[in-house]
C-alpha cells in the first residue's frame, strides 16, 4: 500500500510542543512521588479511581514513548552522536526504565508505526497500511506495547496464509485481543483465525504437511530408573481421535473407601492409552464391540459443500481443535465421530445419524467379503482396516454392505483426499465371476464427477 511522507505539524497549529508537554509530564512525576504518603489518608473509592487512573496513564506513557522513539528513528537520532548507537541501546542509554533488551519490543514497534519518509517506506502499523488499527491502538494508550508486539507477531505468520479479502478483519481481531492485555489470549486465537479465514488450499495443504510428519519414536529407556519415553506427534485430526479415546478413561478413579485418585492426569492419560492397547492386543477378534471415540465436530453446511472452511471439535478435552474438511470427512466416516452441521447462522440443522456406524455383525461381514483392504495393491489384513462409506455418510450414503469397502488407515486418507469414487461390482473379477468386490476409479476427483454425484444422490454405491 502506497503512502506519502508524512511531514511535520506547522507552528500555531494547536498541537503542543513538546516542551511544554515535558512540563507536564514533569508536574505528574512529582505528583506520584507523594502517593505512598497520600494513600493513607485515602478512602476506598478514591483508591479505586487512582488505579484506574494510573493504569491509563502507564498505558499513554508507553503510547508517548513509542511516538517519541519513531520520530528519533526516522530522524536518525541514534545514529547521529559522537558514539553511533543502535536505536535499542539508544533508548536503553536514555530510560532509566529499559535495558536494551526490554528497549527491543518498544524500537520493533516503533518501526512498525513509522509513517513513510523520503528513504523509508512505511511500517506494517503505520496509518494507510493493513496493520493500522493495531498501531491506532498502541498510539492512542488503548494496547500496551506487549500486547501489541505479540499481535503483530502473530499477524506476521498468518498473513500469507489468510484470504486477501479477510485480513483486515483479523486485523481488527487482533487490535481488539491487544487492547483487552492478556498475552495468552492473543496467542490462543491464531489458530481459529487460520481455520475461519484462511485460504482452502493453505488449510490442506498444512494437514498433508502435518499427516506426513506423524511419527511415533522408539521408546528411549533409562537404565537408572526403568522408564521408558516415546515422543508421539500427530495431525489435528489423528490427535483429535486419540484425545476423545483416552479422554474417558483418564478420570479421576476413587479408591474402594472413596479416596481421591492419587494419581497425576499425565499418570491416568498414561494409564488410559496402556488400557487402549491392552484391550486391543487381548482382543479375540480385531472388531471393536463398540466405538472407542466420541468426537463432536461443528461444521457449516456451506463450508461442507464447498470444501472449504473447516470444523471445530466440541466437548471434552480437545474442544477448540480446529479440522479441515477434507478431514472432517474422514472422520466422520467410520470413528465415532458426531458431525453437527450448522447453518450460516448457526443454527442446527443435523446432528448426528442413528445409522452413521456400522455395526459389528456388519464390520464381520466386510471381513469375510473384502478380506482386507479393497484399494488395489494393498495387503493390509481386515484387522488393520476400517470400514468406508463408498457414497460418504455425510453425503447421505447409506450404512451398508452395498455402501462398504474395507481400507487401510492410509489407503482410507488417500480415497479422501484424492476423492476417489469406489462401487461394490459382483461378476467383474477375473477367473471368480460370481465375487462380489470393491472396484476403485483411480483417477483423482472422481467422486465427484457424473457417476459419483448421481450415486450420491442415491445415497448408494452399488
């Protein structure tokens, strides 16, 4: 964005000098210097209103100090002395308050604000840029410099990922988290930002990034105190199914006189995996008795056609984790994943689907029909493969063997991305003219060519 220089302000125009300000700011100097005898003799209401006072005034000191700092920089004040200093260790030298260390976050925005000058263009923050109401914020004494530099920060790393049409909003989102103070908070909403304006292909293309960085390290043991650690890294969508598993059975556990569980909620998550694993490894057949997750997953019907957007998990201890659609598609496909699907308003207009799971005899049945994964080339065996809608459930396919393909966790991903159409075929297989089988159209986007709508229209696959 383009800028003019900014130029100074003319005699007689009304704003102060900035010696007679200095007047001023010497007379509350003073002022506060006496606090710690007045506040004796002081009553409730008048304590109240000198902490809300004082902390506009911190607020204005830091907004003035920032103002004076650019205006240095831009006239290359730091610079200018008989021993050239960095406008960090400038400021340090003059504040009896800042270290250069602590001058850093004050300098970084004070650049940031920085109007455009002969040789300089102008700062992110600065009036006509995107960032401008993030420095309007920290100029007028509404954002501390803190808040404003950890705003800043965070808009840096989600620009180039956010539609162009939506980044002044999050701008203002940002200026509004600054002024509330609380650094916390303006870390924890980069992520929901990312989900609700980012770009599609962005969205994706991190879950393919963060699919192929999953990684579960072999366990490093200490020969001194008999444990064991692994390091375990998953996308949002394995991470948010992994939570809503462990998730019930990690509560607090009384003992048998109704003492308080003892152990430690990384003990009992701990505790909970280990009883996951156990019950899979002891299990006589590889067919869960019943769904092992609950995930609720709020997503826009709008966001669901289109593809783009994401969804949000609900409830429990991953509530906020924020899943793209692709993967939100995979999930509530055949993990016990309960979509709520919202209009634009947010009103519900779905939530869940009595048939959504396929049942155990019917998960047997795919067992006995597919034998293991169906997507051509594979040889993972029917235990380690889950059972598919081939017109997806959140499409309106229908919980049956005609609508049913056995895949592989990986193969169940690629069909998903890819959006690949399958169909349960009997006669077609070589040499078995009477096998019933899974075929698969390999050709990416197939689902939603002509076929695959019309079957899903049909809500079936065969």
């Amino acid at each position: 964005m383009e800028t003019t220089p900014q130029m100074p302000p003319e005699a007689g125009s009304g704003v102060p000098c900035l010696a007679e300000v200095l007047v001023r700011v010497r007379e509350c100097r003073d002022a506060l210097s006496s606090v710690r005898e007045a506040v004796v003799l002081a009553g409730p209401g008048e304590m109240e209103e000198f902490l809300a006072l004082v902390g506009s005034l911190v607020l204005m000191g830091e907004s003035a100090e920032v103002a004076v700092v650019a205006e240095a920089v831009a006239q290359g004040l730091p610079g200018a002395g008989a021993l050239p200093l960095t406008a960090t260790d400038w400021l340090a030298s003059c504040s009896p308050r800042h270290t250069a260390r602590s001058a850093l976050g004050v300098v970084k925005l004070a650049e940031a604000v920085s109007p455009a000058t002969v040789t300089r263009a102008a700062g992110p923050l600065a009036s006509g840029q995107d960032g401008e109401v993030l420095g309007e914020a920290v100029l007028s004494g509404r954002a501390s410099v803190a808040a404003a530099n950890v705003a800043h920060s965070e808009m840096r790393r989600l620009v180039p990922d956010l539609q162009p049409e939506c980044v002044g909003a999050v701008w203002q989102v940002y200026a509004d988290f600054a002024c509330g103070g609380d650094l916390g908070e303006i870390r924890r909403v980069r992520p929901q930002m990312y989900a609700w304006f980012g770009r599609p292909d962005r969205l994706n293309d991190r879950d393919e990034r963060a699919r192929a960085q999953r990684a579960l390290s072999s366990g490093a043991a200490d020969p001194v105190d008999g444990l064991v650690d692994y390091r375990l890294r998953l996308d949002a969508a394995a991470a948010a199914v992994l939570e809503a598993a462990i998730d019930p059975l990690c509560k607090p556990v009384p003992g048998p006189n109704g003492e308080p569980d003892a152990r430690p909620a990384s003990m009992r998550r701990a505790d909970a995996l280990m009883d996951l694993v156990s019950r899979g490894v002891r299990g006589s057949d590889l067919v869960p008795a019943q769904p092992a997750t609950q995930v609720s997953l709020i997503v826009k019907l709008s966001d669901l056609v289109a593809g783009t957007g994401c969804s949000q998990a609900v409830g429990g201890i991953d509530a906020g984790r924020f899943v793209s659609i692709a993967a939100t598609r995979v999930l509530s496909c055949d993990a016990a994943v309960g979509p709520i699907v919202i209009d634009d308003s947010g009103d519900p207009i779905l939530v869940g689907r009595s048939k959504r799971l396929f049942a155990r005899a019917r998960i047997r049945a795919l067992h006995v029909r597919d034998g293991g994964c169906t997507f051509p080339g594979c040889t993972k065996p029917a235990g380690w493969s889950d059972a598919h809608h081939l017109v997806h459930w959140i499409d309106g396919g229908e919980t049956e063997l005609a609508n049913a393909a056995l895949l592989c966790s990986y193969h169940h991903h690629v069909v998903h991305s890819r959006r690949l159409a399958g169909r349960v075929t009997r006669g077609e297989s070589p040499g078995d003219p009477g096998r019933v089988r899974v075929v698969w159209d390999l050709t990416p986007g197939s689902y939603d060519q002509p076929r695959g709508r019309a079957l899903r229209r049909d809500g079936q696959a065969a």
